[in-house]
C-alpha cells in the first residue's frame, strides 16, 4: 500500500498514483477538520462511510447521465477514480439558510431560501476559500463560460436527484458543497464532477426531528458524529452488505 506514490495528502483524504495513466486512488481518511484547518479532530470510521456513501451517491449521478471521476470503490477506505485537472471553485449549492449564509445575510437558520441558490468559493486554503462571483471567476479565467454554464447546469441536477434520494429516507438536504475537474481528449476538455460527496461536505437534517447528521456535529462539538455518519449509511442501506 506504502509503495505507491502519494502525489496530494488534503485535509480528509491522501491521493495516490492509480495503476493506469489517467487514474488516482483517493484514501479516505478519519481525520475531520473544520474552520479552514483551526479546528482538527478524527471522526472513527468516517473514512469508510464516506468512502461507501460517496460511491453510492456518483454511482447513482452516472445513472442519470452526470459524468463522474469516479471509476470503482477498491476496498474500505480506497476509490479508483479518474484524474483530473480540478478547477480551483468549491460550488455550494443551498435549498435552506444555515451555516455560512445564515450567519452573513442574518437569515435564522433552517429557513427555506426563496430559491436554490449557488454560491463559488475559490479554492485556496492560504486565502481561507473566499467567496467569488461569476465576474471574478471570469476575468481569472478560474473556468471558462461554457464551463460555468456546465457547473451550474450538473450542481442543479445533483441537487435535485440528491435532494429526491435523501427525502426517500427522510432526511433533508440543506446545502452541500461539489467540485469539479477538466479530462482532456487531444484539445478539447470537459468538465465533470470530482472530489466526494458525503456528510462531510453535505448539511444533512432528519426531516422529522431537525436532528443533524453530518459534519456540524463536529463543527460545533455537538457530539454523535460517529453516529450521525453511520446513521447516515444505515438509512442509505449501505451497512450490513446491503446496496
Ligand atoms: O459553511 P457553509 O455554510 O458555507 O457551507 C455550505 C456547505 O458546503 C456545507 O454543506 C458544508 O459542509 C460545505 N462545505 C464544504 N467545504 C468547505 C466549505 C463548505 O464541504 N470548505
């Protein structure tokens, strides 16, 4: 396992070289970080769901015709996925006010937003991941504008085949976080999703009780991540061999 080549260690997750050119092995880790690093903690087992849920979830995204890095889940903590050029954007797309928008705009968090709204951060920890308009974006040339019109197209449809999947097992999906990378053929590129998505960049509430089920119980040493996480998997049908 040590004798690959580590070519990114992140906050969450080590990426190794895959076995093909082309190809990346995302490690999932148990480590939890929040507020831009300050915050660092493990959540046990966190890297075995998340690496189980996120499988589930872009497996099920391929199915309706998102294009994915993902290729194959390789054992507990370990993905196979497609290498890309990532484009340096967190989207984060909300359907419900709550962390850094309720706080910003003073609106109570848990309230419905008037739309779905998609907000871009650039990714850059240094700069702790500033929130950026499409004009920025633009005259950075962070992504181009036919890519932006792609991003913005795949994040509604991942919200809104995300937000179907977890109300079938009553949870709410609040607001989540994609990110997104170029494959190139010769001179063309496109863009397709990348990176995870799982409790840790998911906000998560039990439709019935509000009760979080995800990464805030971290953020705000609410207790139960371990829980939350498995809680999370459990309803997916993802424990116990089922899928
Ligand atoms: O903190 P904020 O309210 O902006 O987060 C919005 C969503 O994006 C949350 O689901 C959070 O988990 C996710 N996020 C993330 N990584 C970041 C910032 C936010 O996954 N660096």
């Amino acid at each position: 396992m040590s004798r690959r080549r580590q070519i990114y260690e992140g906050k969450a997750k080590i990426l190794y070289e895959g076995p093909e050119p082309g190809t990346i092995i995302q490690y999932f880790k148990d480590d939890a970080t929040a507020f831009n690093a300050q915050k660092k903690g493990t959540i046990n087992g966190k890297g075995v769901i998340n690496n189980r849920i996120s499988e589930h979830v872009f497996t099920r995204l391929a199915h309706i015709g998102i294009p994915t890095h993902f290729i194959r889940r390789l054992n507990m903590r370990e993905q196979l996925v497609r290498q890309v050029e990532i484009i340096p954007l967190e989207v984060v797309v909300r359907n419900v006010a709550a962390g850094s928008i309720a706080k910003r705009l003073g609106i109570e968090e848990g309230e419905m937003l008037p739309h779905t709204i998609i907000e871009y951060y650039l990714k850059d920890d240094a700069l702790g991941d500033p929130m950026v308009a499409e004009e920025h974006i633009a005259a950075f040339n962070w992504a181009g504008h036919d890519e932006m019109q792609d991003i913005a197209a795949m994040a509604i449809r991942v919200n809104d085949f995300m937000s179907g999947m977890f109300a079938a097992i009553n949870i709410r999906l609040i607001d989540f976080k994609l990110e997104f990378g170029r494959i190139y053929d010769g001179d063309y590129s496109r863009v397709i999703l990348a990176d995870e998505i799982s409790p840790d960049n998911c906000r998560l509430w039990d439709f019935t009780t509000n009760e979080k089920l995800d990464k805030d119980r971290f953020r705000r040493d609410l207790g139960g991540e371990e829980e939350a996480y498995q809680e999370v998997a459990r309803r997916m049908g993802l424990l116990n061999g089922e899928d």
